[in-house]
C-alpha cells in the first residue's frame, strides 16, 4: 500500500479465523492465540493494523460503515 498506492499510514483491518471471532472461544481459540498477538508484533513494527473483526459482521456492514475506514484488509479463510 505504501509503494503501489502511496499510502504514507496506511491502516489495515485485520479480520478474524472463527465465525463471531470465535464468540469468546466458543468457536475456537485462534483470535486470542495467534491473530491478537500478531497484531500487537505488527503494531510494535509501526504497521497500524487494528482487528480481529468478525469477518460476517464487516463485510455485511462494509459499505455503510467501513469503506473508507481501512485501506487494506486481511482476511483469513
């Protein structure tokens, strides 16, 4: 985003593994195991990266709430 698209902070959604971002574990325990921690090292590297979303809930509400919110999106399927 910085070199194709000249973004200087470019802020990218981190979007969770388990439906309902795993719903406090109930469905896993991968946001809090590895997707938190990864987000927390790419902040400290100064990346603005800000999630675990619930990957249904942002995309269903995408265009009226998110859309010029994020400049790039990490989703995991």
């Amino acid at each position: 985003l910085k070199t194709q698209y000249k973004i200087k902070k470019p802020k990218i959604a981190v979007l969770a593994l388990n439906p309902h971002a795993s719903d406090g574990g109930l469905f896993g325990d991968e946001e809090f195991t590895k997707i938190k921690p990864a987000i927390e090292q790419a902040r400290k590297a100064r990346m603005n990266a800000v999630g675990p979303f619930a990957a249904d809930g942002f995309f269903s509400c995408w265009h009226s709430r998110h859309k010029n919110d994020f400049h790039g999106i990490v989703a995991m399927y």
